[in-house]
C-alpha cells in the first residue's frame, strides 16, 4: 500500500520535453500537480454541478460523493488508471421522471443506489470472466440504442426550462457552441462551464437570479446527507442506466489506453466495479450518481500528464470546496433559461453517445435487423411510451430496454430459424 502512494519524478518535475508524457506512476512536481489536479476540477465542474441542479439534488453533497468516488477509483484501480469520476447524466431522465411522479429525492437515491450495486457486481463479473458475453447480450446496435434514447428522452424537459427565459437560453446556447469553435485547447475543452458563465451573468443582469439563498448559506459546513427510501417500483427506470455506465467506463479505459500506449484491459472489471461502488455508496448519502468523465481525458490530452497524484489533488479541492454551504447555495441559483440553453446541447449529445456507438462499431443499418431494431426504440424512447402494471411504473427509457433486446434477439432467432439471416453472420 506504501508503494502505491509513491510517484516517480518525471525528470527534473518541471518541464516536458516534446514527445514526452508523464506516466500514471510518475508526477511532476507538487505545486505542478496540483495545479494540473485545479484544472481537473475546473473540466469536471461545469457537467457535474449540472445534474445536481437539473435533478433537485443538493450541489455541495454531489461534490462531495465525487471527491470520494475519485478516491475509490483510484485506491481499486491501485493508482494505475487516472480518472476523476463525476456526476452521471445518465440518470437524469430516472430522476426526473421519479420526482414528476412525485415520489421524492429519497426513492430516486435508492434507485442510483441499485444500479450502483448492479455494476458493481457486472465489474466483477468482468474482472473474473470477461466482458465478451456482455458483447453477446448486448451488441452495438442494442447498446447504442439504449444509450441514446437516454438523452434523447430528455428533450421535453429541455424544452420546458428553455421556454420560461428564451432570450437568456439563446444566449447560453450560442455562448457554449461558440466559445467550442473560438478557442483551442482547454479553453475549447470548458465551454461547458464557460457558455453557463456567460449566461449566468446575462441572467443576473435581466433580474432572474435569486441570491437570497445564498446569504443565509454559512461559510463551512457538512453537505445535506439522506438516506435511501426503498421504492422497487422505480427501478425499471434506473436499472437501464447501468448501460451507459458500461460504456462509459469502457470508453474511458479505451481512451486512456490509447493515450498513454498502456495495455489497461484487465482494468476494465476493476473500472466498472470501482464506479458501481462509488455511485451505490454515493446513492446511500443522498448524492448523484458517478462516471468516469471525458472532460478530464481533455484536460491529459492537453497537459499530457496522466499521473494519478493529479487526480488525488484534484479530488482533495472537489472535497474543499463540498465543505462550503455558500458556494452550493450559489450553483443552486442558476436560473431555468441558463438550463434550458445549455442541456440543449448536453442531452441531445448524451444521445449522440449512442450514435457514436453505431459509427465506431460500424453497425450496418442495411440489414433489416438492426434497422428495425434501432427504429423501434427510438421511436419508444423520444416519444416516451409508458404504461403501468399493478402500480410499477414503465417510462419510454424501460420499455425502449426492454424492447431492444427483445426485438434484436428474438428477430435474429427467427431470422436464423428461417434461413433470413445466414448462421454465418457475425452481426
């Protein structure tokens, strides 16, 4: 445990020679660190601090649950994948839709808690026997049509807070597409965070911040921490998310593999698992569910320093500034234009997830079989089908599951049965 605690000089910790990357067992030195593990929290905040506020949880608590699933990822993963870990947008649809049901932040907890579990115990099951019958169950184009109905199921909600400031939404939209374009590097990479900067302060000076909330707030304090309330009803929303978790872990061990030239493979069990158990015990304490974050890959993209004490520093300011009730009470103030405008953008790109799944997979939407399949669930998913069976609710997100693997698998039985689909092919 003493040696994982230790990183390698890289060089005289000062300066990167051009080629040169600084390894996850290495550093540079500790001011350096730490200032690359500040702009790890600055890329993370921006989409982290938007769930909480879009879902009604409190900022400063999912702050804090990031922090320690940061720490936990990094402590299973034996300081050898760098990742910070923050809030899932994956489970705003399941949230939304139990809050509208007016169930409450409780029952919402305890299914992020559930699908924590869920992956856990799939990341373990990974770990020992690898993920290729994940694979089986779940080809692309099944995977890629969960994952973007998630987003695109959205869409009315987007709609609902864009409508009730449109002048400061168009705004915030224009700010965040625009800044993407106008600057290059990590300038670029925070346009997220930016583009709500600039909208903010347009809001503030049409009058629709409300700040009185935020003097009352104290300095120094504790999060609001809840306690799950067990509602098994809701967990057909919520268990499809576990989707997406999968794929954004595998992505980020992808890319950080890629990255760096490392093999991280056997990582995979231990990301998944790690990320389960981060967002179950984030679920227990009243925080959002977590994942690992692209935004974070721009920042070693750009610094091409992957070392793991970057994040560790990164995680100890998240945890700081979760400390301080004034600073949450300040997020909680963004105004629903500023919403509406931004989640134009990050929900239809949460769907877009699902999309780039097909593409980099090269799923082949000439065959009938995965045409119809993708068809159907977006259709199920965007529209937002539901219905009820003795009180358990089914939102578009949960049938559009159900009906993928139902569809792809049972069409492809029949077609195989019947000579439609030659037994030969792979898809």
């Amino acid at each position: 445990m003493g040696n994982m605690f230790t990183w390698k000089l890289h060089g005289d910790g000062k300066t990167l020679n051009p080629g040169e990357v600084v390894d996850p067992d290495e550093r540079m030195t500790w001011g350096r660190t730490a200032g690359i593990g500040a702009q790890h929290v600055i890329a993370m905040f921006g989409a982290t601090f938007l769930v909480p506020i879009l879902t009604g949880f409190d900022p400063s608590t999912t702050l804090f649950f990031t922090a320690m699933s940061t720490a936990l990822f990094l402590l299973i993963n034996k300081n050898e994948l760098p990742s910070y870990l923050g809030s899932s947008f994956g489970f705003i649809a399941p949230i939304v839709a139990v809050t509208t049901a007016h169930k409450g932040i409780a029952v919402a907890s305890f299914g992020i808690m559930v699908t924590g579990m869920l992956l856990a115990l799939i990341g373990l099951l990974v770990h020992f026997a690898g993920a290729k019958w994940i694979d089986i169950i779940m080809p692309p184009v099944v995977n890629g049509a969960i994952v973007a109905i998630i987003g695109f199921n959205l869409a009315p909600s987007v709609w609902n807070n864009f409508q009730k400031a449109p002048d400061t939404a168009v705004v915030t939209l224009a700010a965040v597409l625009l800044i993407a374009m106008l600057f290059k590097g990590l300038l670029g990479r925070l346009n997220i965070l930016l583009g709500v900067l600039v909208g903010y302060a347009y809001a503030c000076f049409r009058g629709q911040v409300d700040f009185a909330a935020v003097g009352k707030a104290a300095w120094i304090g504790f999060p609001h921490f809840h306690l799950p309330q067990a509602d098994f009803s809701v967990l057909p929303m919520f268990i499809p998310v576990v989707m997406v978790l999968i794929a954004e872990n595998v992505g980020h061990v992808k890319s950080v593999a890629q990255m760096t030239g490392h093999n991280y493979d056997d990582h995979i069990g231990t990301a998944l698992f790690a990320d389960g158990l981060g967002t179950a015990i984030a679920g227990f304490g009243g925080g959002s569910g977590t994942t690992t974050y692209g935004e974070n890959i721009g920042v070693m993209s750009a610094t091409r320093v992957y070392s793991t004490a970057a994040y560790w520093c990164a995680a100890a300011f998240a945890l700081i500034l979760s400390l301080c009730p004034k600073f949450g009470a300040i997020i909680n103030t963004i105004p629903a234009g500023v919403l509406g405008g931004v989640t134009t953008l990050l929900y239809g790109m949460i769907g877009m997830v699902g999309v780039r799944i097909w593409v980099d997979n090269h799923v082949d939407f000439g065959k009938p079989l995965n045409n119809m399949t993708a068809a159907v669930t977006m259709i199920i998913g965007i529209a937002d089908f539901g219905f009820a069976i003795n009180g358990v609710k089914f939102n578009g997100i949960a049938i559009g599951t159900v009906a993928v693997l139902v569809i792809y698998h049972g069409l492809r039985a029949i077609g195989r049965a019947t000579g439609a689909i030659p037994k030969d092919d792979g898809e």
